[in-house]
C-alpha cells in the first residue's frame, strides 16, 4: 500500500518543478548560454594563441684530417710519400704530422658568419686516472679565422705538429724536474667558434675537439674523435590556433543542447500541461507523507462486519487518525477491503478515507486510496459530472468527492442539500422550494443509489423523502 506509484512521481516532480521553476529556468538559460559561448570558441572561433617552441638553431661539425710526408729514404716508401688517415706513423722516416681542422654549419639562416680556429698543444703528466696533474706544458700551435662563411660551406685552418720534437720536450722536463711521478700525454686542444647572424639573432656558438698523440719510441699513434656533431637549441615564439581537449569539444555542444531542451520543456510543460497542483492533488501527497510518516503505526487488517456497526467518525487527515489512535491507545488498521484506515474503540469507530488521484479512480487494484474507495469516489465523480451536463445544481467541480464532508455533517453521502437543485428537481424530488436546509436524495427515481440502495416506493411527498428501504 505504501508503495510510490508512477502518478505520484509525477505529482511530485511536478510540485518541485512549479515551486522551483524560476531557478530552475535560470539554470538551464545560463547552461545553454556557456555551452554556447564554449561552442563558439572551440568549434568556429578559437582565436590564437603564443607558443615558445624550442627548434635546432644551428649544428656544427668539425673533424681533424691528418697525414705525414715521408722525408728520409727508407726501402718500402718513397720519398716525398704521404702517408694519411693512418693511426700510426713512424717517427724516423715522417716525424712531421700535419693536421686539418674542417669545419661546417648548418641554419636556417646565416649572414656574416665566421670561424675561428684555435689550437693548442698540450704535454702534462698526470696520476690517479687523470684527477691530478703534476705538470703541464702548453704551446699554441695556430690561431685563424675563416670569414664570410655559409652555411654547409667547410672551413679549414691547419697546422704542422713535429712528433720528434713534442717527444723531446717531454724527455727534458722530466729529467728537468728529476722524475716524473704520473703518466706524461700529449695531445692537441682544438676551439673551433661560430660567430655571426644566424636564424635572426647575433650567436656565438664554441666547440671543442681534441686529438690525442701516443710516442712509442719508433713510432707515434694518433687518435681523433673523428667527426663530432653538437647542436645549439633556439627558444622561438609562435602564433598558433587554439587547440582544446575532448571535454570541451564534446561537453560545450551537449551543455549547449541540454540547457535549450530543459528550457524548452519547462516553457512546454508550464504552458501546455501545467505545473501547479489542484487542491485534490496537494490533498493526494499530503496522505502520501502522512502515510510514509505513520506507516510504522498501521497496520493491514481486514476487520469483521460487525465492527462498521457502531457508530462512525471521520478523520479529515490520517494524521489527525494516527494522533488520536495513540492518544487512546489504541492502533490504526488499514483495510484491504476499503482502502480505509480504522481506529476501533469500544463504541466507535474512527474513519478516514484516502483521496484518490482522477488518474486512479478506475483502478481498483493499486495504491492507498484506490480500490473499494477509489471506485466510490470515482462515481460520485461521474453522478455530479451527469448533474453538470444535465443542468443540474448538484454538479462539483473537484476532483474528491463530497461525500466525506457531508458524512462528517451528519448526512447520508447520497444526499445533497435542498438549495443545490434545481427549481424542477426540488419538484420532482418532494422538497419545499423554499426549505434550502433540506437533504434530499439526488435521484428520485426506482433506480438504485449509487450506493446500491434501493429508495423508498412510498410517495416523495409523504415528508420522508431522505428515506432508503433495502439498505445493506
């Protein structure tokens, strides 16, 4: 019985849609304003904005190249031989290497760019894998620049490194300083500078290079990196498009539509169905919340006959029941044969009877306030309707019946009072025309009441007119 029917869900949001409609609206309007303003701004304006892009300004790679010419007579090479690109040469027949430093830059854009070379020879004696130096010796072997240079256009300085002599230069510090506690090296210390306007700006970009030099008595080893390539990175600013996520993509034209729909259909649903509730359906979920309330109080019992025997009193709400029931401690029933709820005391019997939806009064299967009750209402409903039609004075227009007010007055729910019909009922049914405190039957004729009670076959205008023979 306490179950929530579809009916009264739609009562409810109705009742929340009427007393919220203003905010509600709001809501919506302003939604379908930002999914519009999210729309337009993703989808047909972006607009831009700056980016800093970090791009390759300029790469620079530089190599050695060296060889030696043959000077002393010897049986396996000529003299005036040159010997090139080999990692050992012999000191005795080519002490003399001459070395190639070449040098290439790539960029967008270059103007006024040039390329200094500075070498330097370098003899040290260190210990512990090259952390500490004892002594160095350090000998500038060639400063150039190379002007005007473009981009993938090779520079070249070079200079001559006699083995021999950086040999002997080692051999006489050492015995100078009387020992030599670490190893001695040799090698050669190229700064290779790339100056001018390149991709727009004045850069300065520096590379070092080195090429190492081994004496092994006879012979001497070379060893360079070969070519080495480094890159110098360029923050630039971009204008770019917008771009925005899925969320905002997909969410603004959904926001968009959403906002336009509930708009729509709270401007349809006001005008077109109506929101505001009559007083019978505010009457109708009044019950409901009682009936939610007290439903630990109720309980569904089908009570005996004899207990409608005793006099009856009606409740006007089932709180007004529920209250008086645990005043005298007694409990309230609900009846499945009547839908009705009961408080039985020792002499009477306390009624109230639910009011049913227009909705629910054909359906006797369903909800509180529907079955027994509900078919009551709903031909009572139907008998005014016919009065109405008729012309008779006798019609309502609610949706409850009357005939909970005129029980509670004491009167027989088929009656109605005298000044409620017309000039020709009045005649019909016995009344005095001038008695408007009357109650008379709302139909004089052998027909049944629509309580099932035949009416009296003794003359209307004997003085009894509000009689009933046959009653259950």
């Amino acid at each position: 019985m306490s179950q929530t029917s579809p009916s009264e869900t739609r009562l409810r949001l109705r009742a929340v849609l009427n007393a919220q409609f203003t905010v509600i609206l709001a809501v919506c309007l302003v939604a379908a304003a930002v999914g519009g303003g999210l729309v337009y701004t993703t989808h047909v304006d972006p607009g831009t904005e700056t980016e800093t892009r970090t791009v390759p300004s300029l790469t620079v790679e530089t190599e050695y190249v060296h060889s030696a010419e043959v000077t002393e007579p010897n049986s396996v090479f000529d003299t005036g031989t040159v010997l090139d690109g080999r990692d050992t040469y012999f000191t005795r027949i080519a002490p003399v290497l001459d070395v190639g430093v070449q040098t290439s830059y790539a960029a967008d854009a270059a103007s006024d760019v040039d390329v200094s070379f500075e070498s330097v020879l370098v003899v040290q004696n260190v210990g512990g894998e090259g952390e500490t130096v004892y002594w160095d010796e350090r000998e500038t072997l060639m400063t150039e620049t190379v002007s005007g240079v473009e981009p993938e256009e090779p520079a070249t300085a070079s200079f001559a490194l006699n083995s021999s002599e950086v040999a002997a230069t080692a051999s006489e510090i050492e015995s100078d300083l009387g020992t030599s506690p670490g190893e001695t090296e040799t090698f050669v210390e190229t700064d290779v500078t790339v100056e001018g306007t390149i991709n727009g700006e004045a850069t300065s970009y520096t590379q070092p290079i080195e090429m190492t030099i081994e004496h092994g008595g006879d012979t001497y080893t070379v060893s360079e990196p070969g070519v080495q390539s480094n890159t110098r990175e360029q923050s630039e600013q971009v204008t770019v498009e917008r771009s925005y996520g899925p969320l905002r993509s997909v969410g603004g034209p959904l926001l968009f539509l959403a906002g336009l729909a509930g708009a729509g259909g709270l401007a349809y649903a006001r005008r077109e169905v109506g929101l505001a509730l009559t007083p019978a359906e505010r009457e109708y979920l009044s019950y409901r919340d009682d009936r939610a309330e007290f439903a630990e109080w109720i309980t569904s019992i089908r009570l005996p006959e004899p207990v409608h025997e005793r006099p009856e009193a009606e409740a006007s709400t089932l709180r007004d029941l529920v209250d008086f029931a645990i005043d005298n401690d007694t409990g309230v029933v609900e009846d499945p044969a009547t839908d009705a709820y009961h408080a039985v005391t020792d002499e009477f019997v306390y009624t109230y009877t639910p009011p049913a939806l227009a909705a629910e009064r054909g359906d006797t299967s369903g909800g509180a306030g529907g079955g027994a009750a509900a078919g009551a209402v709903g031909e009572t409903a139907g008998a005014a309707a016919s009065d109405e039609a008729t012309g008779g004075s006798a019609a309502i227009d609610d949706d409850v019946t009357l005939a909970g007010a005129w029980t509670r007055a004491g009167h027989d729910p088929g009656t109605v009072p005298g000044h409620r019909l017309s000039a020709s009922e009045r005649t019909e049914s016995g009344s005095p025309l001038d008695d408007g405190e009357a109650w008379v039957d709302t139909d004089v004729s052998s027909t049944p009441t629509p309580d099932g009670r035949e009416r009296d076959s003794r003359d209307p205008s004997a003085g009894d007119s509000g009689s009933f023979g046959g009653g259950d």
